[in-house]
C-alpha cells in the first residue's frame, strides 16, 4: 500500500494526475480522442480489408491528419498523435510529450498496462493537455514490425525516407494521441 501512494504521489507531482483539473476538459479531450482513434481505426480497416497495408500506408500519410483537422475543428480543440519514433517529421513528439512516453515506457517495463494510464494537466494559460497511449495492435505490425514485406518496405521508403517507426511488437508503446486546449 506505502509502494502505491509513493507512486500516486510521484505521478501526481510529474502531472500525470492532475488534482485541480477538471472532469469536463477531460471528458471532451476522451471524446476528441474517441472520435479521432475510432474514424482512423476504420479508414484503416478499411484500405487493409480492400487494398492491403499498402493503402494503410496512404491512410494515414493522406488521411489521418485530415481527420485530425476535422475532429479539432469539431471539438474546438488541437487532437493530433506523437510518437518518439517518428514516420512522420510531423508526428515527433514535443520536449513535453517525450518526457510522457518516456514514464510510459518505464511503467510499461514495471507491468503497469498501458490501458490504465493517461496524462492530464492544466497549462499555466488556463487550458489543458490530454494525452493517452496508442498501442501496437497485431494489425498494426504489417506496417510498423519487425519484418515489413517488400511492397510495404518500398511504399514506406517512398513516402517517408527517414522512417523510424518500424521493428515494434504487438503490445508495444507506439506514441499518443494528444489533445490540446
């Protein structure tokens, strides 16, 4: 139990619990979340069920940061993903957000499961920060495992030539999706 609350603590001075926060941002920066996670996962599904990972590549090249403008727009908020092995010049997670993948990856490694754990914090302009974890799924591993077919290696070397978001497992911490007010 003292292991348990030394950790509260710890997270909650690191601002991954934030006391004064309150339950409304953070429920309109899981719904941001929501809408952009559950649009993007079926554009996926979608190019992988019609075209194979070929298509998924261009989903998320094409597609992914028009549906992130739409959701923003909707939510009047800033939804994007990071990661801190970036595809995507784009997609590098800031100064803030690395230092949050990077307690992600230490609980990870300690057994915590990443399905329990977000981020929240009020900013010191009266706004908010949201981020939650996104997880390599086994689908995920056409484009972003270990060993990627030819087809998909070229797609990947076309589009992005500095890629580094290659060689996860499935389970794996893959980045975030973040909100920002």
């Amino acid at each position: 139990m003292k292991r348990v609350m030394a950790l509260l603590m710890l997270l909650h001075a690191a601002g991954f619990v934030y006391a004064g926060s309150s339950d409304a941002d953070q429920s309109r920066a899981e719904a941001a979340i929501e809408a952009f996670s559950g649009q993007l996962k079926a554009s996926l599904v979608a190019a992988m069920s019609s075209a194979g990972p070929v298509a998924a590549i261009e989903v998320c090249r094409d597609r992914a940061p028009a549906i992130a403008a739409e959701v923003s727009a909707g939510h009047g908020l800033t939804v994007s993903r990071v990661t801190d092995r970036a595809r995507n010049p784009n997609n590098a997670a800031s100064t803030w957000q690395a230092e949050v993948l990077a307690e992600w990856a230490t609980q990870q490694a300690a057994g915590v499961d990443l399905a329990q754990v977000e981020y929240f914090a009020a900013t010191p302009a009266g706004g908010f920060r949201y981020m939650k974890p996104i997880v390599v799924q086994s689908v995920c591993l056409a484009c972003h495992g270990g060993t990627v077919s030819p087809e998909v290696r070229d797609a990947l070397a076309r589009s992005y030539p500095d890629d580094s978001a290659t060689g996860y497992a499935a389970g794996d911490l893959r980045g975030a999706f973040v909100v920002e007010q």
